[in-house]
C-alpha cells in the first residue's frame, strides 16, 4: 500500500458525460501528480500541482482540469468524454526531498467510456 | 528530446534466475534520476528503485539492482532470484533537473512484459 488513496476505482460512462476523479496523496507529501495510462500512449504526464498550485503541465487536454484543495487532496475532472478518453488514470504524490523525490502511485481509476 | 526506450516487449524466464530488462535513455541534462515500476496484472504501480546521476554506486533494493552505465546512458533492471510474483509489466522512468525547479514529472518507457515459469 504506497499510502495514496484514488477514488472511484472503476467508473462507466457515456460519451459526452462529465466525471471526477479524486486522489488523496500520503500523509505530508505537498506534490501530486496525475498521469493516464493507456494501450496505444502508455503512460503520459497531465499534470503536477504543489501545495495548492500548477507546478507543470504536460499533454493534458483543455477538456479536462484538476485542482488541489488546502486539504492536499486532488481532483481531477474530465469533461465532454470521448472514446479515447478511456484509460487507467494514476494520481501519484511526493515530498520534494531532493534528489530521490520519489513518486508513489494510487491505485488508479479505470475509466471505461462507452 | 528526452525519451526512454524499453526494446523489450516480453522476456521470459525460469523460477529462481536471474532476469536483466534493458532501459535506456535520452537527455541532454546532467542531472536526472532514474526510476523503475512494477505494474502486476492487478494495475497498481509499484515503485522498485533508484538511481540518481550523479550516484556513484549501482542502486540495489533487495533482489533488485540496477546496472547504471552513464556513458551508454543505460540503466538496466536486473531481478535476481525470480519468484512467481515476479510475472508483471516494469517501467523505467526519467525525471531530468530535479534541481531545476519544481517540475518533477517523469517520462516513460513502454515497458517490459516479464512472465516467470515455475
């Protein structure tokens, strides 16, 4: 158990439905990751808040947003759904104890969308 | 640009041997860390090990190590002792200037699939 909780585990929907994934990081760590896995992809980058703010932004669609609340807690919120969007979405927090700064990984949410 | 290669697709390997998975990598920085994954078939992803650049010895956790050729910019996973549960997908994943900022994002490999036979 690496300490990071992601909610809900699997979630269906439709195309063109809204849907929130939520991620609560191990206690203490200030940085929280959201990656998407998928088969043609693999693993790619969204995006990287720190302590309430956007610290990075990769190939994250203008469909989809995130936030991270005073709590620590994030949310990342996927919109106007399509097909492709259908992936294993990681959530994953560090400390920034330089150099290691190691990444521990949630479970995951398996977006499924029909 | 940076990158990680997994030439790998699948490996196979007998029960108590020894397994190496090739990585590598791509970048123009000085200062970059190396990760390894684990994902089994369950889907979680598991942090294995270690390597930071400037790290002179080779990182080891239990029956990992990883065999960390700066030159050939290779960081090559290897099991030793393979059990059962050994039988999942590994990534290795870069994250570069870890000093440069906040910006700690990783880039992945395609990964390896390793399936262990009793």
């Amino acid at each position: 158990d690496s300490g990071v909780t992601q909610t809900p585990k699997h979630l269906i929907t439709a195309t063109g439905q809204r849907v929130t994934l939520r991620c609560s990081p191990r206690s203490g760590d200030l940085s929280v990751y959201w990656y998407q896995q998928s088969l043609d992809q693999g693993l790619q980058f969204l995006i990287q808040y720190y302590n309430g703010e956007e610290r990075a932004k990769g190939n994250i669609l203008e469909r989809f947003s995130a936030q991270q609340f005073p709590d620590l807690h994030s949310e990342l919120n996927l919109s106007s759904l399509e097909l492709g969007d259908s992936a294993l979405y990681f959530c994953a927090s560090s400390g920034l104890a330089a150099p290691t700064d190691t990444q521990y990984f949630g479970p995951g949410t398996r977006l499924t969308v029909l | 640009a940076q990158k990680i290669t997994q030439t790998q697709p699948g490996m196979f390997v007998q029960e108590k041997e020894a397994v190496t998975l090739d990585c590598t990598y791509d970048t123009s920085d000085q200062s970059y860390g190396l990760f390894w994954y684990k994902q089994p078939s369950s889907g979680e992803m598991i942090f294995l090990i270690y390597q930071g650049s400037y790290d002179e010895q080779n990182a080891t956790e239990g029956r990992y190590s990883l065999n960390f050729q700066k030159a050939r910019k290779s960081a090559n996973l290897v099991i030793s002792a393979s059990q059962l549960g050994d039988s999942a997908m590994y990534f290795c994943a870069m994250r570069e200037s870890f000093q440069a900022g906040n910006n700690r994002k990783l880039i992945w490999g395609l990964g390896t699939s390793l399936a262990v036979n009793p």
